[in-house]
C-alpha cells in the first residue's frame, strides 16, 4: 500500500542554518504531496504542496521538489529561525480517489539562537 | 472563514466516563475527518466522513468509539466508556472535493486526558 517516510528526529540546528528534512513516499501514479507544520500546542497547517513531477512547492521560505524518479518530496529552508521550531509533517493523497491521506511519523525541528 | 472549530480544547475525565468532542467544519466542505495523535503511535486516522456519511471506519480502535455527522456543520466522537490509554490529542479536520489539491485544515484540537 502507499505509505510516507520521514526522517526521525529531533533535528537541532542553530539559527541561520540550512534545513533538510528528508521524505520519502511509495504510491502508485501521481499523488498529491504536502507538508504539514505543528507548532507547539496548535493543529496541522498546510506549509507547502506540489500535485505532479518537478512541482516545487514553497512559502515562508520553506520549499519541497516533486521528484519522481526518486520517489522524493525532501523539505528544505536555507536559513531556519528559532521560530520556525515545530513538528513537520510530510503526507501525500493517494491516486486512487480515496481520501484517506497518508502522513509520515513527523519530524521535530528545535533551532537555537 | 473561522476555520475549523474544535470543542473542548481540554477535557479531564474519570475512568469509565463518557467523552464526547465535538467539531464544526469549514463551511462548503464535504469531506470531515477525525484523527487522534500521542507519542507513541503519532498520527492516526480513526473515520472520515464524506457528505455526512461514514467512508472509512477502520481506525476506530474498538466499539467503545462512535462517531457521527448528523448535518454538513457538525460532527461529533465519543468514547464511551473512557480508558486512562484513550488520553490524546483528538483533532477534526475537513476538506474539499472541488479543491485542486484536496489540502485538509485541521482544528485546534481536543487534548483528552483520561484519569
């Protein structure tokens, strides 16, 4: 079945950092590809998406490439801020018209000043 | 638009107590779901609903969970009776058929604690 792996974290960087976090997706077709962000004590927001191959997706100066070949939406900000600090979550909506999103474990991201 | 809407934000009960959360969706949405999120086993989907009808129910953990969606603007869950092992994060979101990416909005949450 389709599924989403993330890297485990927590990742600790320092501020003005480069972030990556890696995700990897098994899905047959074109699904639909997001990341989520959880800040402390609040729901998932959507923070970037990409539908088809070679879409990047961007804001708040996060950005995330649809790459097919290697079956990849990787999250990536080049300089993080102490406020970027939060869970993120990879996920993906199947092909197949189900609704049933799949998301990835979710990955802690603490940046210090 | 106000966003998903999500009641109580904290609820502490009693072993063996009901539970009821309840969540009000984006208006125009047609699709609710409910998930719930703990340490241990993160981000879990327990039912989702499209046009106020139940699609999948296979995440709900067993029979002491219930959920419904009598109308397009309210949807509720309940546990009945509570365990100290359903105390987690329950949150509600919704989305849209007619949408591009179909992106879910997710409420606030409910953080159930379950003495």
């Amino acid at each position: 079945g389709d599924s989403v792996t993330q890297m485990e974290g927590p990742v600790t960087l320092s501020e003005e950092a480069f972030l990556t976090i890696n995700c990897t997706y098994t899905a047959t077709g074109y699904p639909s590809l997001f990341w989520y962000v959880q800040y402390p004590g609040e729901g998932l927001q959507l923070l970037l998406k990409a539908t088809k191959a070679d879409d990047k997706g961007s804001n708040k100066g996060f950005e995330a490439t649809y790459r097919k070949e290697t079956t990849s939406f990787h999250l990536e900000k080049g300089s993080v801020q102490v406020s970027d600090s939060a869970v993120y979550f990879c996920a993906l909506r199947p092909t197949s018209g189900t609704y049933k999103y799949i998301f990835g474990t979710g990955t802690r991201l603490k940046v210090l000043a | 638009d106000a966003g998903v809407i999500q009641s109580p934000r904290h609820e502490v009960t009693e072993m063996g107590q009901e539970v009821t959360l309840r969540c009000k969706p984006i208006s125009g949405h047609d699709y609710l779901f409910w998930y719930r999120q703990t340490m241990m086993r993160g981000l879990e989907l327990l039912i989702y609903f499209n046009n106020n009808v139940p699609i999948d129910d296979s995440g709900m953990p067993e029979d002491r969970f219930s959920a419904k969606m009598p109308n397009a603007s309210f949807s509720t869950l309940k546990i009945q009776p509570s365990e100290p092992r359903d105390s987690a994060v329950y949150f509600c979101a919704s989305t849209r058929r007619t949408g591009y990416y179909n992106e879910q909005f997710f409420g606030p949450g409910t953080r159930l604690t379950v003495l």
